[in-house]
C-alpha cells in the first residue's frame, strides 16, 4: 500500500475516533440545555451579559454536560446493545474502550469544573458538577432501573443549567431560577414519555420501567396532558416572579395553547404519530419560550 493510502487510512480512523468521542457527550442533549443557560442569563442581567461571560458558561456548561453523557453512554452499555435506537452508540460497536469513554467522561467533568470556578465563579462550578453527580447516581445507577418515575425525578439534572445560568451572572440564587427550575423540571416528563412511546418495545426488552412500558398508552397520554397543564400554569407563574411583561406572557400563553393542543390530541386519540407530534413540539416550545425570556428583557417596555 503507497504512503499516501497508509496516511489517508489513518486521517480516516482519527476521524471516526474523534467522531465517536462527540458521540459520546450526546451534542443534541448538549444544545438543548444550552439554549436554556443562555437566556436565563439574559434575564439575571435584565439584558445582555458580558459576551466573555456568557462564552465561558456555555463551554463549562457544555463539557460537564458531555462529561455525564458520556458516563451515562458508559454505565448504560448494557441494555444500549439491546435497544435498536441505541446499538450504534460508540461502546456498542466497539468504536471505543469502556475505560477510555469512562476516562475521557471524567476528564471533561474535571476540565468543566476548573474552567467554571476560574473563568466564571465556585457557585457555578459547583451547580454543574452537582447536576452530573445527580444524574449518574440518582437518575442512571438508581431510578432508571427502578422504577416509572424515574424520567420525573431523574429530570431535575436537566434543569440545573438555568441555576448555573442565573450563578454565573449573579453569583447567587433567587426565586427566578428556581421557578425557571421547576419550568424545565416540570416539562422534562411529558417530553421523554411522548418520545419513550415510540420505543416502547426497547425499553420494555431492556426491562427499563419508563411509563409506556409500566402503564396503558391511554394512562401515559392522560399523565402527559396533566403535566402539560402544570407547566403552562408554571410558565404564567415565572413571568410574575420574574416580571418578564407582556411580551413574554404573550408567547408564553401561545406557545402553551399550542402544547396542550396537542397533548390533548394524543389524549383522545394515543397514537405513536401523535406522541412525536408532541416530542416535536415540546422542543420547539421550550427553545421559543426562553427565547421570549430573553426578548422580553432587551426590548424596552
């Protein structure tokens, strides 16, 4: 083989190693949480935050993020193999070591610790961190495989990010962040149960208790609806004790109308379809609701 192939083989094999470390971190979960932390710290500033500022908590935010996705792509291997959506995770197909995944997880949590408390502040460093102790104990190594409320309970590490958010602006907490906490918390199950409709049957053969699984498609799209309903009410409650105005309350009470739309379509009629129509919507409606936070406090009133 000439050296030109033998070098070209290997940029290829660099290629997908690298490839399969960013596997690893789960970058779509990654940008979800971000597009929370960002506009929180809009509403902490009651404007625009120091661009150097808001650069160094999406980068801490973002490794420790990828350091707990990573750990739990390493401690969920197992029933990975066994569910069709995820069998071509980078510890599955033999793309990396256990120890190596496990290795560079734990390096990212270390790097995303010492860059929050250096760059940012110690109260941010240590919310991060804290969210990743939380989803890997109490959420992947106890309650994933336990039991039906795990996604529940599991789900407050998703709403850390705004508390980071808030941290790095202030370096403190308030009653804002806490409501724009119990927002996401409060979102996160009709979210994972619509999409955890659709693979039912992996999780059912992985023996992973998620809702659909546990209980009736007609109970699971009620207990969505009903959450839904918590969080359109939450919504209205953050934009009081934030004083966010009439802008953020408009799209706030939009933006709702259009979740419990189709909530209670799945209700009246529990569909795979009309559960990822809800999944579908559910992202859009939490990026377009921070959106409005952060609106809300630039445009003058």
């Amino acid at each position: 083989m000439s050296t030109p192939a033998v070098a070209l083989k290997g940029i290829r094999a660099r290629g997908n190693r690298i490839g399969a470390y960013v596997a690893l971190t789960k970058p779509r979960i990654i940008e979800l949480l971000l597009v929370t932390t960002l506009p929180t710290m809009f509403v902490a500033r009651r404007g625009v935050p120091p661009v150097a500022l808001m650069a160094a908590t999406l980068v801490g935010g973002a490794l420790a993020a990828g350091g707990a996705n990573a750990i739990n792509m390493f401690i969920d291997r197992d029933i990975d193999k066994v569910m069709h959506r995820t069998r071509q995770r980078p510890l599955v197909t033999g793309a990396l070591t256990p120890r190596s995944a496990l290795t560079f997880a734990i390096a990212l949590e270390v790097v995303a610790f010492f860059e929050l408390w250096t760059a940012v502040n110690l109260l941010s460093a240590a919310l991060a961190v804290s969210a990743t102790l939380f989803y890997v104990f109490v959420y992947t190594l106890w309650l994933k495989r336990t039991s039906s409320q795990n996604i529940v309970i599991g789900g407050a590490a998703g709403a850390v990010p705004v508390l980071v958010g808030w941290a790095a602006v202030t370096n403190s907490l308030a009653w804002t962040p806490v409501v724009m906490f119990a927002v996401i918390f409060i979102w996160t199950p009709p979210h994972f149960w619509a999409l955890a409709v659709k693979y039912r049957d992996d999780y059912e053969a992985a023996h992973v208790p998620m809702l659909p699984v546990v209980a009736t498609f007609t109970r699971t799209a009620r207990d969505i609806f009903a959450y839904t309903v918590l969080l359109v009410a939450t919504t209205l409650v953050l934009g009081a004790v934030a004083h966010l105005g009439p802008i953020y309350l408009v799209a706030a009470v939009a933006l709702g109308a259009g979740f419990l739309a189709v909530a209670l379509q799945l209700w009246r009629r529990a569909t795979p379809k009309a559960a990822m129509r809800v999944f579908s919507y559910s992202i859009s409606y939490l990026t377009l609701l921070f959106v409005a936070m952060a609106v809300a406090v630039i445009v003058p009133r």
